[in-house]
C-alpha cells in the first residue's frame, strides 16, 4: 500500500509541477499505462513508471505520452537496454523531432525525404506537438519485430513477470 500511495504521489507531481501539459488526470495515467502493458510485455507497474516520466517531463501531449512510452519499450528490446535506462533518452531525443527522426531514421531506414521533411516543416512552423506525433508513428511498425524473435523461453518468462505484477497492482490498489 505504501507503494501505491508513493505511486499515487509521483503521478499527482508529474501533472502539477507542469502544469498539466500533457491533459491528462491520474487516473487516464494509469488507464493509458495499462493500454500500453497490454499490447506490450512491459508490466503495468513499469509502464506506470514511464507514463510517469513522460509527463514528468512536460514536453508531450496525452497522445504523444502513450507513443512515446510503446515506443520506450520497443526501443529498449530492440537495443538491449534497461527501459529505464531508455525512456530518459527517448524524451530527451524527441525534443527535437525533426532530429530524433533523422536518427531513428539511420538506423531503421523507414522514412522518406518527404516524411522527413514534412516533421521538419511541422516543427518550423512550431507545431512541435505534430512534429513529434509524425515522427513517433514513423516508426511503431519496425521495432516489434522483436517480438517475434524473442523466443519462447523469454516469452515464458514475460507472461510470468506480467502475472506478478498483476498481483503487486491489485495489493497497491488495496486500501
């Protein structure tokens, strides 16, 4: 419970110190958390953690917080990183969209001169919020193709790690 309660606070935190940037309550924090543990393997508990930091950060819609917090994931399976170690990185990236976009796009090669010159046109007319939204759904497609190698072993062992957290939820939950 206390857990939770920590939780509850760094949530509450994360709108008020940005003065709600991002529009979202707690309450949509934990619902789009849970969207994204779903069609992921992060736990509820762990996506909580990034939408937490996505928002945090003051820089990203409601909309860019749940792109930004899957692609989090993908992005760390893909390059082997902790996703704690990787979601840090992706906020800061993605300050500059046109930027993130060009590097993304180095290594993943799914862009083309029009799409990367449309976020540059995004972001130079200050519709930053837009530039990001481009440049997070240019790339959603590529990076879970890590799902498919990950084997069943690992597979086993994130289906299980996702029914602990299950249960860790339901206790901070409690009370």
């Amino acid at each position: 419970m206390v857990a939770g309660k920590k939780e509850m606070t760094e949530m509450n935190e994360a709108i008020s110190t940005t003065g709600n940037f991002a529009g979202l309550t707690r309450g949509q924090m934990v619902l789009l958390a849970q969207s994204v543990s779903d069609v992921g393997l992060l736990t509820v508990g762990t996506a909580k953690e990034i939408v937490t930091q996505i928002v945090a950060s003051g820089r990203y819609s409601a909309e860019n917080v749940k792109a930004l917090a899957g692609m989090a994931e993908n992005y760390a399976h893909v390059t082997g990183e902790a996703v704690d170690k990787v979601t840090p990185k992706l906020i800061k990236m993605f300050e500059d969209p046109s930027k993130a976009a060009e590097e993304l796009n180095k290594t993943y090669h799914t862009l083309s001169v029009e799409e990367l010159e449309r976020i540059k046109t995004l972001q130079r007319t200050g519709q930053v919020q837009e530039a990001v939204t481009a440049a997070l759904k240019a790339f959603p497609d590529v990076m879970p193709e890590y799902v498919k190698n990950i084997g069943y072993a690992q597979a086993a062992w994130d289906a299980f790690t996702k029914g602990v957290d299950v249960a860790k939820q339901a206790i901070k939950g409690i009370g």
